[in-house]
C-alpha cells in the first residue's frame, strides 16, 4: 500500500500577472519529486509482536515432566 502526498503548488496572488511558465513547469517538477521520491515505507517499521527477551520475561517457566506421569498417561491412553 503506498501512501500518496499531496503536493501544494505555491500561486501568489499579490500580483495581477499570470504566473509564468517557468514557474508553472518548476513546482511541477518539486511536486513530480514529492511523489516520486516519498521516504516513508512502512513495511520497515512494521512490528511482528513481542520478541524473545518479552517472551523470556513474561512467559511462566515450562514444567518439567515426571517420567513415571508420562509413562502412565502413555499407558492409559494406549
């Protein structure tokens, strides 16, 4: 998904000329710019969740097993 800017062109208003095509031509091209060369990407700074010193952290700590629990749950379930 990109994100589009909206370019401003600057028109003064104080004179009763028409702007010139130079002028015309020139915010064309810085507004082309804007659009063309938007630094903003955000799959950059998409997070993915929490990463492993969070899960080290707020996980409980596993359970170690009995092997004789094991062995019997094995064998009812047998």
């Amino acid at each position: 998904m990109a994100s589009i800017r909206t370019a401003v062109l600057k028109c003064t208003t104080e004179s009763h000329t028409a702007p010139s095509l130079g002028g015309e031509l020139a915010d064309l091209i810085r507004a082309l710019q804007v659009l063309l060369t938007d630094s903003y990407r955000p799959e950059l700074h998409y997070m993915r969740g929490p990463g492993p010193k969070w899960h080290a952290k707020h996980d409980p700590a596993p359970t170690r097993m009995n092997r004789a629990v094991v062995a019997d749950f094995m064998h009812v379930n047998a």
